[in-house]
C-alpha cells in the first residue's frame, strides 16, 4: 500500500510516529532469551510491548483518519522500505546487551521529550496516545539511563564497551530534532512538536546520564539523515523482510 | 516431638511445609530436582516460541506472544526464588542446566517450523502443563504450591492464546489448515511424553507421592489431558495422527495408541532434534552476558563504598 503525497498531513504525520515505534519494538523482540539476566529478559520485552502497543494506537489512528477502511496491519506489513518513514536510529541493529540499551537510552530520552510535548496537541486522539506513551517512556528511561551509568560506571570493560555502543549509535541521534515542513506544519496547527525545541532538554538528560556514567560525549562530526524521507540504512529492509514475512508469503488471510 | 514426627504430621495432615522446617534429605533433594527442572523447562521454553516472535503474522498476535514469553522469564524467575527457599542459588542451578546436570521439559527440544507451532504449543503444551501444574497446587511443599496457582492463571491465559491461533487457522484457507494440521502431527505425541514414562516406570512416582510432592501419577495426568483435548480437536478439525484413538463408552474416556518411548528416552538423554542447539543458546547468552552482570556488581560496590566513606 502507498500513503499518496497528497494525503493528510495528519495521516502522515501519524505514521511516522507509528513506524518509530513498530520498528524499534521489532528489533527488542529480537532479543528475547538473549539477556545477561532473566530480569533483563522481562525488561526488554516489556519495553518493546510498549512500543509496539503505541504503534498500533497511531496506526489504527492513521487508518481512520485515512478513511479507506485499512487496518494497523496494513500499515505494518504492507509498506516498502522506502515508505517507512521512521528516524535510523531505531532501525540500528544490536551487537549486544550494550548496543541495545544505548539505541534504546538515547531514544528513550528523546521520547520522552516528545510524547510530554505531543500530549498538549490539540488534537485529543493524538494527546490521549501520547499521554500514555509518555508515562511508558518515564519507565523506560529510567531503566535505560540506570544501565548506561552502572555499564559505564562499572568494570573497565563495561565502561569501554559502554563507550563504545554510545559512540556507535551517536551519529543517528542528530535526525532526531531535524525538522521539516511536516513537521512545522504540524506544530504550526498546534497537532505536532517541531522537533528542533526538544533538543536542549534532551541535551541536557544526555549529559547528565553520561557524566553519571563516567563517559564522555562522543565528539563525532558525522550525523546520518534521510528515514523520514524514507532513505533507510541497509539493516530495514532486513528487519522488514522478516516481520513482514507472513503477510506477504500468505496474502490476504486472517490470522 | 522429633522434626521428622513433626514433618510426617504436616505430610498426614495435608498441611504444607515451609522452608524452615525439618525435611528429609530426600525430600529436599527431589523438589530442588524437580522445581529447577520446572524452572529451566519456563526459560528455555522462551527459544522456540522466541523464533516466531519476529515473524507473528499481525501486530496484535505479536504482542500476545512476546507477552507470554515474558510471563514465562517471570515464571522462571519465580520457580528459582521457590527452588533457592531450599537452599541453593539461581546461579547454582544455571549452571547445572548449562553442563547438562539437570533437565528441561524435553518438549522443547522439538523445533517450530510454521506459525501453527505456536498455537500448537499454546493448545497442547501448555494445555499439558496446566493439567500437570493444577496437580501442583496441593503439592506439600509450600512456597512451590503457591507458585503454582500464580503460575496456572497465567498459563490458561496461554493455552488460549495457542488455541485462538488455531481456531483462526481452522476458518482460513486451505493452506492454514494444511499448517494448522502439520502442527498437531507434530506436536500430539511429545506432548503426550510431557508428562513422564508409564507409572510402572517411574522411578520417582512412589517416593514422591508418599511425601505428597506429587498428587497424581503420570498415567492418570495424562489421561485426564487426553480426555480434555480430544474434543478440542475435534471442534478444531484436526486428525491426531493416533489411528488408535478411540473413546471407550465403558470408562468414559480416550483411549490412546502406544506412545514411543524410545524416542522419549533418546530426547530426555539428549538426542533429541535440538537439545544441543537450546543448550548451546542458553550459555551463548549467559556468557555474553558476563561483562554486564560483572559491572552491575562492580558498580553496587563502588555505590556502597560511596555510601559508607
């Protein structure tokens, strides 16, 4: 299915929010039974449900507001790579448990500033959604941000592999307060947040975990664009390969 | 009054035992044996149902899934806290699951092929867990009892979801149903295997009813999840690949065909299809995670050296 560029803003709008959280719950799923400990194990499951649950809150939204009678599905399994609009840094693969929580901490603490400001939008649907997003985002963070301080505050080789996953992902953080015309348009209606105000604070929650965590910020000049525009790394189509496998192999079933 | 006149009142009674009083040896070394065994049977019981994960066909069957795998990590965690009440550690019994010292459900040496396998091992495996774990409440030992009732709420939630997985499959295409059926040819004996060699087999039953542990015996269990799912798998519209299948007016129950304990034995010994692929995953995991458990203790040290200078 194709979402048309005439379509609603809002439709858009909704989507991308959407495939930043389908996409990065896909990849949590792909963890389980891989954790340091059982605990971790729960943790990341249940980080991803959450993601995956606001996914389809946003889809089922964007399906009304498109009015043509699709469904969250379609959304998720009926897209190309190209249509995907989600930011790179969520569709980044892990190399391990340190990977994961510094793509998931980074986000989360983006997030958060975004669910906070989308929950004021004057559209309700999208404020009820992103209010409760919101108070899973505050969970989320606060798990996250306690690993990045214990990895990097821990052993000498925790704190270099800490290091090291920061560094890796730190190049796909700067898409996150990139703005462009939908974006302002959306906050210029009062439904969206341009995403260029939630930076300093996210700045500032960044900093702060990191020094927590006795590593540095990584001072790397490169910063990675293009997955709203639908221009993705290698790694999504890889992702969306597999998630989208049974749909695409069994078409037009119910399951 | 001795402990064990007290522990053998508490047995005669019905009451439970605590982790504080008296036991026997025996006693002690069986449910540490079979708790751990329960537990590991939750954790890697997370693997198979873990590789359709990525691959749930809708959004929503997706969430239910990882949903039920993470009951079963909460489910693990629970067993070890009830199996550590007896005096041995999480990372005791770890490590005894990793070197082959101690089991898992054998069920989960079987791979999953097609989304039917997961509503396969919902319907069938956890069907036969719960008929096993509902035997489990009024098992003796405290701590363990009480696990099991948290633990069988749980899982009725799961055997419906294996269920729905089926019964959605039963109303598709042809194909679905070729799938859905492919899975019941595969998954019907193991499960059947789940609970254990004939009673006149067993080497643990006599003991282990004597002290209570366990109430029922393994031919009665499974039995009783015969004669629950048969009528199952009719409404399904599924063939059990068992040519002897047959209800008996007499008894009132399924009769089933004989089951190959050959390949029971084999799987429980080891060579089952993935026996050393689960295993090898498990420590894959857990070494991986060294470096990250050796830093959570680093730093609460660091935390507590803080805290006292």
């Amino acid at each position: 299915m194709t979402i048309t560029a005439t379509a609603a803003p809002l439709l858009k709008y909704l989507v991308r929010l959407a495939d930043d959280n389908v996409v990065l719950g896909q990849r949590l799923s792909e963890y389980i039974a891989s954790a340091p400990e059982l605990e971790e194990d729960l943790a990341v499951a249940n980080i991803g449900l959450d993601h995956i649950g606001v996914a389809q809150h946003l889809y089922s939204y964007a399906a009304e507001v498109e009015g043509e009678g699709r469904t969250e599905d379609d959304f998720a399994f009926w897209r190309t790579e190209r249509e995907f609009t989600n930011v790179l840094l969520v569709e980044q693969p892990h190399e391990g448990f340190g990977e994961l929580i510094a793509r998931q901490f980074l986000f989360d603490a983006y997030q958060l500033e975004l669910w906070e400001a989308l929950s004021l939008s004057s559209d309700e649907r999208l404020a009820g959604i992103a209010a409760k997003a919101l108070k899973e985002a505050r969970y989320h963070l606060r798990h996250t941000a306690s690993w990045v301080v214990r990895l990097g505050d821990g052993t000498d080789e925790s704190h270099r592999r800490m290091q090291d996953a920061v560094g890796a992902m730190w190049r796909f953080t700067g898409e996150l307060f990139e703005a462009d015309d939908l974006d302002r348009q959306m906050a210029a209606e009062g439904v969206g947040v341009d995403p260029t105000t939630l930076r300093e604070a996210w700045t500032a929650t960044v900093d702060e975990v990191l020094a927590e965590a006795t590593l540095h910020r990584p001072d790397d000049p490169y910063q990675a664009s293009g997955g709203r525009s639908g221009m993705h790394s290698e790694h999504l189509g890889h992702l969306l390969a597999e998630m989208q496998w049974m749909q695409r192999t069994y078409p037009g079933l119910q399951w | 009054m001795t402990g064990e006149d007290r522990f053998l009142e508490t047995i005669e009674a019905d009451d439970k035992v605590e982790p504080r009083d008296w036991m026997p040896d025996g006693y002690r070394k069986t449910l540490i044996r079979q708790i751990a065994q329960h537990a590991h049977s939750e954790v890697i019981g997370m693997q198979p149902e873990g590789n359709w994960i990525t691959r749930a066909p809708t959004l929503m069957r997706k969430i239910i899934l990882m949903a039920k795998v993470q009951d079963e990590a909460g489910h693990g965690l629970y067993l070890y806290s009830a199996a550590e009440t007896l005096g041995v550690s999480r990372d005791e019994l770890q490590h005894l699951l990793h070197t082959g010292k101690q089991k898992y459900s054998s069920i989960f040496n079987y791979p999953t092929l097609s989304w039917a396998d997961i509503g396969a091992i919902g319907w069938l495996v956890d069907g036969a867990a719960i008929v096993n774990q509902i035997a489990l409440q009024q098992t003796s030992y405290g701590p363990y009892a009480r696990a099991m009732v948290k633990i069988c709420k749980e899982e009725s939630f799961h055997a419906r979801q294996g269920y729905s997985i089926l019964l959605a499959l039963s109303r598709g295409s042809e194909a679905q149903r070729a799938m859905m059926q492919d899975a019941v040819d595969r998954w019907w004996w193991p499960s059947l295997m789940m609970f254990g060699p004939p009673d006149a087999e067993s080497t643990h039953t006599e003991q282990s009813m004597e002290w209570k542990i366990k109430r029922v015996t393994n031919d009665e269990l499974r039995q009783r999840f015969v004669d629950q799912t048969v009528p199952q798998g009719q409404h399904l519209g599924v063939t059990f690949p068992d040519p002897d299948l047959a209800y008996d007016e007499g008894t009132g129950h399924w009769m089933i065909g004989d089951i190959d304990w050959d390949e029971f034995w084999a799987v429980v010994k080891g060579d089952g299809r993935l026996n050393r692929e689960r295993i090898a995953a498990k420590v894959r995991a857990w070494e991986g995670g060294a470096w990250v458990r050796e830093a959570a203790t680093a730093y609460a040290e660091k935390v507590n050296l803080r805290r006292t200078a």
